[in-house]
C-alpha cells in the first residue's frame, strides 16, 4: 500500500499528538497519586498512668472521615519551641496593661534553654514589641511600649503575624506555638475567621490561649464566630488548650512543659480521602495514653 506525503504526514500528526496526550496523563497522574512527604501531624502526647514506657505507633489510632489511616511513624520531638505571644491592646479590651504584661511576662521565666519567645501586640494592626529572645529581662522591658488604642483586628494580625514571623522559619521549625491573650472579638478584619484558622491547620501551628472576659456579653456576631467561640474554635481547631488570663503563670509553666516534654510527629499518607477536601481528623490512643492534636485538614488547594 502507498500513502501519499500528505498522509503520512497525517499519520506522523495522529502519532505524535497521542503520544503526547498519554505522555501528559501519565504525568498528571504520577503527580496527583505521589507524595514522598506524606502528612505531617503535631502530636501532643503524654500518659496518665505509672507506666514509663514510650509512646508507639501501635498505641495509636487515626482517622480522616471517619476512615483509617496506616500510620507511618511516630516521633518524639525534642526540638526548641518557637513560641509567638499575641497580646490583644485595643482600647475596649477587658484587661489593663499591668494584666496584660504580667501575663506575657510568665512565659519568659518558663521557657525551657534553647526556646524563645517573640512578641506582638494588635489592635488594627500587629506591632512587634519584642523579636526572638529567651532574655527575660530584655523581654520584660520590652513590654513598657504596649497601650491601648484603636479595635481589634484579630484575624488580619494573626494572619500577618503568621506570615511574617513563623512562616520563615519553617519547614526547618515545625514546633510552632502562637500564645493567644485575648477574649477572641474581631471587629474589622478583612480576612474571614475561616481563612485563617484552616491557614493555621496547613501550617500545623499549634494556638493556646489565656482568655479575657468577653467584652461583648456573648453578642451575636455577623458572618463570623461570637469572640468566645473564636477562642474555642482555635484551640481546638489546632490541638491547643484555654486558660483564663487570672492562671497566666500556671497556664504558661503547662504550655512550655507540654511543648517540652510532650510534642511529638505523627506522620501518615492518607487512603480513600481526597486532599482537595476538607477532612476531619480524629486521633485517640490507648487506654492510659492521652492525645491532641488539630481536628482537621483543610483543602489542599492553592
């Protein structure tokens, strides 16, 4: 049989573009199937009972969706923290500066050798009081500049202040902290709640907070949490815990210990879920054995 120029060079365009297309799935599929990281999890981890032994993979149980989830490994991390303390100093907040100092003065005389504290206040915007340091005194003197001004824009300077204070550090850093003193009111943020708290979720940024008097009463708020939810929802959204603001020194002795002693990796690839959905995550241990850790993974999408 002959073919014609014109019809082979049909044939050569037929060959080429089919090749192309499967060469192109194949690509697409090895990318959307592959990742050699897996999921990285911060665990908080300790035991209840007399026992001394280390916590193990098999002494854990993690779901996504209500599906399990293989775990690859378990670590324990004996890294510094990098704690961020934010301190709520808008004009209507429910606690004066000398509370306010006091309380973020605690975390500087219980940091363990190697951690360090950097400090922000906010209103409408975050201000750097003090940057990296583990010098007490150098951080209490710091805290002279702090004042009351101006609403609070929660969402916006946690967002800025993850960005530009934790972001850099990492994937170096992964034992990460934001110390919250606030009673969780946003009144102007442009950024919704939910942008920033799946925003900490990805990042695996652990919130505690030491919480002040709601402000409001409890009032509705439009189109966003009511303040006292906001502090529920970030702490439990990324594993933290809740103090009031009047047990700033024992909130403060239990947050650096737990970050000290009881931070752990968990890491997995997730089965039979999608990452560009959302996904609640649950992990729970046996008997004797207490966990924490974010209650879910955001959408893995740009």
């Amino acid at each position: 049989m002959k073919f014609s120029f014109g019809k082979i060079c049909w044939v050569i365009l037929i060959l080429v573009s089919t090749f192309t297309c499967a060469d192109a799935q194949s690509r697409r599929k090895v990318t959307g199937t592959i990742d050699s990281d897996g999921t990285i999890l911060s665990v908080v981890a300790s035991r209840t009972n007399d026992l001394k032994e280390p916590i193990k993979t098999e002494n854990l149980y993690l779901y996504e969706n209500s599906i399990e989830q293989k775990i690859n490994n378990f670590t324990f991390d004996p890294s510094p923290a990098k704690i961020l303390v934010m301190v709520d100093n808008s004009q209507t907040v429910r606690a004066d500066l000398e509370v306010l100092k006091r309380a973020t003065i605690e975390f500087a005389y219980e940091i363990f050798d190697g951690d360090q504290l950097f400090v922000v206040g906010y209103d409408e915007k975050p201000e750097i009081i003090q940057e990296w340091s583990d010098d007490a005194k150098k951080i209490e003197t710091s805290l002279a500049t702090f004042r009351k001004k101006g609403n609070s824009y929660l969402f916006d300077s946690l967002s800025a202040s993850v960005s530009e204070i934790l972001l850099p550090l990492m994937p170096g850093t992964r034992k990460t902290a934001i110390v919250l003193i606030s009673d969780g009111l946003d009144r102007g943020s442009k950024l919704s709640f939910e942008k920033v708290l799946a925003d900490l979720q990805n990042q695996n940024i652990t919130v505690y907070a030491l919480q002040i008097s709601d402000r409001t009463g409890g009032a509705f708020r439009r189109n966003q949490p009511k303040a006292n939810d906001v502090i529920t929802q970030l702490t439990e959204g990324t594993g933290g815990k809740i103090f009031p603001i009047e047990e700033a020194q024992t909130a403060a002795k239990f947050i650096c210990d737990e970050l000290k002693k009881n931070r752990y990796l968990l890491s997995y690839l997730p089965t039979n879920t999608s990452s560009y959905d959302a996904r609640r995550v649950f992990l729970i241990a046996d008997e004797g054995i207490t966990v924490r850790t974010k209650n879910a993974q955001p959408p893995n999408v740009k």
